[in-house]
C-alpha cells in the first residue's frame, strides 16, 4: 500500500520512478507515479457526456456538495448552464484498473479555486471503465 503524500490516504499500489506530469500547477506539492495492484473507484464530472472520458480523476472521498467538489478539486467555473451551478453536469464512478499507472497526489489551487482534493492522472494501462451516476448533485448540506 502507498500513502498519497500529504494525506492518510491509502492506495494499493507500488511506487515508480516519478514521471512528468502533463500540468505541474495541478499539483500541491510533490506527486508520486504508481501502479495499481487491484482496481480502484474514482470519481470524474464533465460538462459534456463526452468529457467523461479523461486522464483525471478525484480519489478518496467524494461526499460533498457539487460546489465544495468543485473548488477541492480545482474545476473550473465556465459553461455554466441555467440552474447549475458549476460547468459539470455528468457524474460518473471510473474504475482504475490493475496495473493502471498513474500520477497521484493533492489537487493544487488552479481556476480560482482552492485545491486540496486528492486526485490521480492517467498515465498508461488498461482503459478505465465508466458507470454513469443516475442523480442529481445539489449543494445542499446539512448536520445532524
């Protein structure tokens, strides 16, 4: 198991020689290159039913209001629709399979937004595969 750097979060995977990244300012920080040993859930938005497929992915917990994900996570804020409050509408779970490499680590602020998310870049290895989220994501919260 690798520990992402800077959280308590726990992949099974084994560290590799770092590779390049392609966007360095994604990152808080350093990241690490690794390749998975069993698969592993992840989270990707888009704007588009087409942009659901893609090299990046948010890891660890996802339970958050639609625009809390949007800030830990550095998404941007263009292609707003009417009544939505970000720019993505589609929500699917990837699964990161077997021996997917990738770079992880924590989302750094980018868009005007805060970053801190943790996320994973596709590098190589097997495609992810996709399940569509059938519900709609509110920024509603609430404590009990």
């Amino acid at each position: 198991m690798i520990t992402i750097p800077g959280s308590m979060v726990q992949l099974p995977a084994r560290a590799l020689a770092t590779r390049s990244t392609r966007s360095p300012a994604a990152w808080k920080g350093m990241h690490l290159t690794v390749e998975l040993y069993r698969p592993v859930e992840a989270m990707r938005v888009a704007s588009s039913q087409l942009g659901l497929v893609g090299d990046w992915f948010a890891l660890g917990d996802w339970i958050e209001t639609r625009s809390r994900y949007q800030q830990v996570h550095a998404l941007p804020r263009h292609g707003r629709s009417p009544g939505h409050a970000s720019g993505f509408l589609f929500q699917t779970i990837a699964l990161l399979q077997a021996g997917t490499i990738a770079n992880v680590g924590i989302c750094g602020p980018l868009f005007d937004q805060v970053g801190g998310g943790l996320q994973a870049e596709f590098l190589d290895g097997p495609f992810p595969t996709f399940r569509p989220i059938d519900a709609t994501w509110v920024d509603y919260a609430g404590h009990a």
